[in-house]
C-alpha cells in the first residue's frame, strides 16, 4: 500500500484513507474503507487504474453513492470516486453536450435547460452522477438516459481509454453492460446529441418534476430512491386478494378518477399500514418511507434489518421486481 500511496503523491492524486462511510455515503451507512483515490482529470484516473493494477488491489469505482449500499460494521478497501471530475460544455459544431462523470444530473439538467435543449428533463432532482446514471440508465418520468446519450469514454481496467456507443452499452431499463459486468472500467466523460425545444416548456416540465419528486420522495431520512425497479403495491397485490383491491381502489381513485387531489405527502402511510398488517411485517423501527414501501430509509435502524426487509419483499413477491439498489459486499 505504501508503494501505491507513493505514486499517488508523485502524480498528485487526491486520496483519503480510513474513510468512515457512515459520515459520507448517501444512505449514512457502511463500516470504513481503508483507501478513497479521487482523481479530478482523466489522466489522473489512467494514473490511478495502472497503479492499482500494478499492485494487484481491488477496487471499486463510486460516484454519489445514491443507489449503494454498504454494510455496517464492514471493512472495505479501496473506492475509485469520479465525484472530482467536473465540467459541461456544448459543442455547437457537433451538436453535442459533452460532460464530465462526476457531474452531478441535476446541474447537466439545468445546463440543458439554459441553453434551451429538451430531453433532460427527467433528470431533475435524481441525486446521481453523470457516470452513475449511465451504469444503470438512469432517468424518471419517462425520461432515461439512453434516450439523449450518444457514447461515453472509458478508462478500462487495463488503463487504457476507450469510446462506447450507447448501442455498446446495451442500455435498457435500469440496466447496462457496465452494470452486468460484461465490461468493466471507469467512466469519464459522456457525451449526448442536442435537441433544441420551448426554453418556457422545458422549465415548466422541470418544475413540475420537481415538485412531483418532492412530494413522493424521502427527504427527511437519508435514502436510496426506489429500492426495487417496479411496484411493490402491485407485486404484494398478486399474493394478497385483499390487499390487492384495496390499493387498486387507492390508485384508482387517486391517480386515474382523480377524486382526492388534495393528497398529504405522506398520505400512502395508510396503505403502507394496511401492507404491514397484511404481510406481517414487524420492525422495532420502520426500514420504508412513509411515502412509499419501495424506498428503503435510514431511522438508525442498522443495515442488518435493511436487508431483512430486501428479503423479505424479494420472497413475497416471488423474485417477481428486481431491486434496483446495489448492495455492497466488504472487499
């Protein structure tokens, strides 16, 4: 470890050691990793990857942390962060935006927005990377990530750069060949094709995200968005008759007849009792937002009952909704 500490210094690489993951993980959770490497070029990154190879570490490459995971009271070793790498700018002659992994989707959105381009819209509020996003084609409200993004380049785990087309990516919902392993690596930079729209319509459609994902989202205890990639509701429906017609009449008349529109933010806690009663779940304290059963919070309850909870909606629903967060093995 001292050798590679030593070639991080001679080609200023940021680094941290003993970085305890319940002060900076998105969930506040995890044990301590020994090594965090934070290259802000992708020279650096190169540096980095060739280093770690040279020396025979595993590693694993991390943005925000917003869909990760990590397990109490575990050790890790080294994390790869992208977050130090910045920058977003257009190119006009290509028709392209071209930004940096570490960006975060919320800042490429409000770009797009300023310079009148449509297509990001769906990005707004999501609290993820650029180089997250594209490992698991991130997008909401019908937006995703493949449908604006024309290649990426890659630092492979050889070190060695490469450019792949969102076709390489094998982008579908929440998925990609980065995300199944089939290709491994860092990204740096991403780049999308130029749509030119209503400046007036795509901020109309931004605000009404945001104000959409503020009302059905956690934001009082940390969290991980949705947990699984599907409805939960749905998903417990198809075992439990009862349960079944009660939340059809919910999102009936909710969200179809649109009968009850003066909706609390935290009006789902009802059926969300109504599910604990009906499946019997029991916690000293609740893994799952008030707001939704299918995002996994963080009331101090500890990772061990966090994934309790996974099990437990993965065997009710017969493996039926895949889970959509990564949990995140000590290494």
């Amino acid at each position: 470890m001292d050798k590679l500490l030593a070639i991080l210094n001679y080609y200023n690489i940021e680094f941290k050691e003993h970085i305890d993951l319940t002060a900076m993980s998105y969930l506040r959770t995890g044990g301590v990793a020994k090594l965090m490497i934070l290259p802000d070029t992708k020279e650096k990154v190169i540096q980095s990857v060739r280093a770690l190879n040279s020396h025979n570490i595993n590693y694993k490459v991390i943005g925000a942390t917003s869909n990760l995971l990590f397990l109490d009271n575990s050790a890790y070793g080294c994390l790869l962060a992208t977050t130090n790498l910045k920058g977003i700018r257009m190119d006009q002659t290509k028709s392209e935006i071209v930004s940096a992994s570490g960006e975060m989707l919320g800042d490429l959105s409000r770009f797009a927005l300023l310079h009148s381009i449509t297509g990001f819209e769906g990005f707004e509020g999501i609290p993820g990377t650029v180089g997250g996003a594209v490992f698991m084609n991130a997008g909401a409200y019908g937006y995703e990530t493949k449908n604006v993004l024309k290649s990426i380049e890659l630092i492979d785990d050889s070190g060695e750069s490469r450019i792949l087309t969102k076709e390489e990516l094998g982008l579908n919902y929440r998925n990609s060949v980065l995300k199944k392993g089939e290709v491994k690596g860092v990204v740096v930079n991403a780049t999308y094709h130029i749509t030119y729209g209503c400046q007036n319509k795509i901020e109309e459609r931004m605000e009404l995200f945001h104000s959409k994902r503020h009302k059905y989202q956690e934001f009082l205890f940390p969290n991980l968005g949705s947990c699984f990639s599907g409805s939960i509701y749905r998903a417990l429906g198809k075992r439990d008759k009862v349960f079944r017609i009660i939340s059809m009449c919910y999102f009936l008349f909710n969200y179809k007849i649109k009968i009850f529109r003066r909706e609390s933010p935290i009006n789902r806690i009802w059926i969300n009792n109504i599910a604990i009663k009906r499946f019997n779940f029991k916690y000293d304290k609740q893994p799952f937002s008030n707001k939704n059963i299918n995002t996994l919070v963080n009331r101090g309850q500890g990772t061990t009952e966090m994934l309790r909870f996974i099990e437990e909606i993965d065997k009710l629903t017969n493996s039926a909704v895949p889970i959509e967060n990564e949990i995140v093995d000590p290494f």
